[in-house]
C-alpha cells in the first residue's frame, strides 16, 4: 500500500488521498485532497466578489438568462418584491399582507379592490416629516397613488371633490 506525507497537515495517508498532479515528482499534489478542500473554502470566503467578478466577465450573457429565468419563477418575484419593500419602506412583504387585510383588500382613498402588487404610500410623506414605519403606511392603486403625490389623504378627497364639483 502506497502512502504520503501531506505538505499542510503532516500527516501519513494513503495515495488515494491526493489529488493527481503530472508536473510533481511523484504525480500527485503536495496536500490531501481535505487540505486543498479547506484551502479552497477559505480562499472563496475571502476572495468571494473577485471570484464572481471574473465568472460574470466571461459569462454575461449567461448570467443574465439565468438572473430573468430566476425572476420569472414565483420565488424570484417575492425575493425581489421583498428586497424592493425592505429597501424602499422598510418592510416586509408580511407586513404588506397585514396592510392588505386591515384594509380588505382595497385601495385606502377609493374603496376599489386592489390588484396585486399593490402601491405603497406613506400617510404623511417623507418630506413632510412621515417616518418610515408600519404605521405610516397604506396601500392605494395606482391611480390614487399617483393623484396623491404629497398631500395628506384629507387635502388630497377634498382636492377631487373640488375638481370633480367645480368642472
């Protein structure tokens, strides 16, 4: 039975234990194959994005079919509705289906039933001084959204009462 001695852990195994390597003397690599693991584990922690960064040079195209396949699964569209709302509000998508139920399912100004994703509006706008808390927060339809812009829910029904009326 052929045996070795491991350059990194010291250690006497057998030949089975190495990987081949044709430019060495005896054919096989200076370290067990469980130290080239461990070495190869540790350098990918540290060297993570340079490591990815040249996978995605040579492979942008393929990268990028698997990025829209990905986000076309069911998965995917949560994954990145999540990170949208953990980003841009600071919620979850949890937090959007209590929203969605404490307001059965429609908008917050006109009543209609909400088509999904739903639009998320802060009650009192950041620049006005609106937080970005749970609290603050409603879900409108796109019109409504839109129309609201800044003003608060109050200034906003009485501004299309005036339009509404007065044309």
């Amino acid at each position: 039975m052929n045996t070795k001695i491991c350059y990194v852990c010291k250690e006497e195994k057998e030949v089975l234990s190495f990987w081949k390597l044709k430019s060495s003397k005896d054919g096989l690599q200076y370290s067990c194959k469980t130290c080239m693991k461990k070495a190869q584990t540790k350098y990918s922690k540290e060297h993570k994005n340079k490591i990815f960064k040249k996978w995605y040079i040579k492979h942008k195209e393929l990268h990028a079919k698997r990025v829209k396949a990905w986000s076309e699964t069911k998965k995917g569209r949560e994954s990145r509705r999540n990170i949208h709302l953990k980003y841009r509000y600071g919620i979850t998508i949890k937090d959007e289906a209590k929203l969605f139920e404490t307001q059965n399912y429609c908008c917050a100004i006109c009543k209609d039933e909400l088509s999904y994703p739903p639009q998320v509006d802060h009650i009192i706008s950041r620049s006005s001084g609106g937080e970005n808390c749970i609290s603050n927060f409603q879900l409108l339809c796109e019109m409504c959204n839109i129309g609201k812009f800044k003003y608060l829910q109050e200034e906003y029904i009485e501004h299309c009462k005036k339009v509404v009326f007065n044309n």
